[in-house]
C-alpha cells in the first residue's frame, strides 16, 4: 500500500514510523524546517520538506499516482480540509482521512464531506465522559453519516422517568429509547418496558436533542 | 444591503471601508482588536473579535443576515475553509475568497468558490509593465 501523510508532528510521524514497519511504502510530508531536518535523519528519502497545501509540493510527492490513502495529520484544521479535498476531488485518491484538532471545527469537515476523521480531544471526552459517573448522557458513538448519534444514561430514583413506562413518556422528536440494561442484562426498550432506578438506557437520536432527552429521562 | 468582511488587514479594512462607502451595512471579524484601528475613527459598522473559523462568532458578525461575503486574512486555507463555510452552510451566493497561491485558487474557482488571486493579478500587472516600456528592439507580443 502506498501511503501519503501529511504532517510530521508527533501524529504524522508516529504512523508513517507504524506503517513502514508494518512494510508499506510511505511518504511524508512536513512544512517546518527544524522538524523536517530532524525527520530526515530517521527518515531519509521517505520525508518530503514542503507545504503539503501546495499542489506541485503534494505532486513531488506522488499525488498523482494516487497514492492509496492519504491521511491529513497536520496540526491544522484549515490545512487538512484543504489537503483532503485536493486529494479526493483533483486527485482521486481513493480514501483520506483527516485529524480534526480543535473539535469546534468538525461541523466544517463534515459539511465538506471529509470523512472519516479523528479527533484525539474528543475521542478523550467521549472516554471522560464515560468514566466520570457525574455526567448524566455518556455519548457512545456518533453516526456521522446518518447525522445521529447513540447515547447512555442512567436513571436514578430522582428521575422523572424511574417508574414509569416507555409509551407514556413524551420522547423529543427525533428520539427512541434502544435497550435497558439492568442487572447486567440488556432488553430491547419497547411501550411496556418499566424504566427503574439503576436503569442504563440506551438511546437513539439526532444530535442536538441532548437536552430535550435529559429533561424527559432525567430531571423534571 | 449587508457585507461581512472576514479578516481585517490591510486588504480587509480598505475593502470593508469602500463598501461602507458605497452605502452597504459592513460588519468586520478580525481576530485581533487593534485592527479595529485599520478602520479609521468613526467605524459605522460592526466590528466582531473572534476568529473566522467560529460559527458563533460568524452569527455574531451577521452572517446570517449577509447578502455578501469577503474572506481576507492571510491565510490561503483560513480563507478557502470559511469561504466554503459561508457558501454551503448560511446559503450565501456572493462569497468571494482571497486566495494568494494561484493554484489553490484555480482548484477552488473550478469548484464554484469566486476566489480573486493577488498573485495572478501581480504577475499580469508586472508583465504589462515590462512590455510597456518599449525598449528598441525587445520582443513584441501580439494582443
């Protein structure tokens, strides 16, 4: 597999390390001289110095083959967009994939169509928010594509909806209840199911109805 | 008629200020304070701090009420991402976008983004004005 990678930080450098290990064919690019230097010597011919949002800097570097994926690893948001485009729609370059770095920028690689992403700040809430038992919703996983996302949270006896039955709440629009797990075992959520406290319930719904769901499962 | 002019440099305040002029309702980003000053004493308009990029800072601005929008920092990419953001997102059919490497410029002029290169601009300006000398003997080019 050929493999271009722009950014030689410590993601950029850290994969493009992984993957000629792993026997594939690498090249590198970075912008910074000092960092370039210092790549160059563990990585020789394999880095490139040069401005990875520069059409002739990303064509030295085999764009044009293409390459089979690229990956965007710069630590700026504006740059890996832009690489990513270049690549997908002058290139064709089959996958690409970007590193958001500040996650307020997601809606904008989303609404260009660059997908997949990764994003290391949120990949860390998403695991603070599981680990930390205060905060009520637990985001578990996000369908980019479908613009919807699978949440958990839990009911405790305070709760408006500990007690009652799932067809007699009135669920936000654009929200389902999935599953309730108690005692470590999980059952499919449907009308007659009996919320109790101690409950984890997974839900379904569009993001943005967080808080629409909270006030129905979680506080009056 | 509203404009919002993203990035208020030398070139974003001359352009914020012609508008202004002109008589549109002018609203600045800049994400730093001072360049409030490029504006001259009695600004009319809007003046926002916070950075393109920043979809609250955008509304804040006025976006959503633009007819027109300039994206001037002196970022090529900066300017590439919230020109997109302004045509795809708030619906805004009059973005036009600073983009100084002519390549990129050309990438995104051939994907529906209006992007006005300097640089071009420049290199034809200059050229002109070597062939306007009329030195005896220089080579001619025919129009």
């Amino acid at each position: 597999m050929y493999v271009l990678i722009a950014g030689g930080g410590k993601v950029g450098a850290n994969v493009a390390r992984t993957l000629i290990r792993a026997g594939h064919e690498v090249t590198l690019i970075e912008q910074n001289a000092a960092r370039f230097a210092r790549l160059e010597e563990e990585f020789e011919h394999q880095v490139q110095h040069g401005d990875a949002t520069e059409l002739h800097i990303l064509e030295r570097a085999g764009i044009a083959r293409p390459p089979d994926i690229v990956l965007a690893l710069t630590g700026d948001d504006e740059d890996n967009v832009v690489i990513s485009q270049i690549a997908q729609e002058r290139y064709g370059v089959p996958k690409v994939i970007a590193r958001v770095n500040d996650p307020r920028n997601q809606a904008h690689f989303d609404l260009m169509g660059i997908s997949p992403t990764i994003c290391a700040v949120s990949s860390v809430m998403a695991l603070v928010e599981h680990e930390v038992p205060e905060h009520e919703l637990i985001h578990l996983l996000e369908l980019r594509k479908e613009n919807l996302e699978i949440v958990e949270v839990q009911i405790d006896k305070n709760s408006p909806s500990a007690g009652k039955r799932v067809e007699s709440l009135t669920m936000p629009e654009g929200a389902r209840l999935i599953s309730v797990m108690r005692n470590g075992r999980a059952e499919i959520a449907v009308g007659s199911t009996e919320l109790q406290p101690g409950d984890q319930v997974l839900a379904i719904l569009e993001p943005g109805k967080e808080d629409e769901l909270k006030r129905v499962l979680l506080k009056a | 008629m509203n404009a919002l002019v993203i990035g208020c440099g030398r070139v974003g305040s001359s352009i914020a200020r012609q508008l202004a002029e002109e008589g549109w309702d002018v609203s600045v980003v800049d994400e730093n304070e001072e360049s409030l000053a490029r504006l001259g004493d009695r600004w009319p308009g809007r003046f926002v701090v916070g950075h393109g990029m920043d979809v609250e800072v955008l509304r804040e601005a006025g976006i959503e009420e633009a007819e027109a929008v300039v994206v001037a920092t002196d970022g090529d990419n900066t300017n590439i991402v919230i020109g997109q953001v302004a045509q795809k997102r708030f619906d805004i059919s009059c973005v036009v976008v600073r983009v100084l490497d002519p390549a990129r410029a050309d990438f995104y002029a051939e994907r529906g983004l209006r992007t006005v290169c300097p640089t071009k601009t420049a290199i034809n300006v200059l050229t002109d004005a070597v062939r306007a000398c009329e030195i005896p003997g220089m080579p001619r080019v025919e129009a």
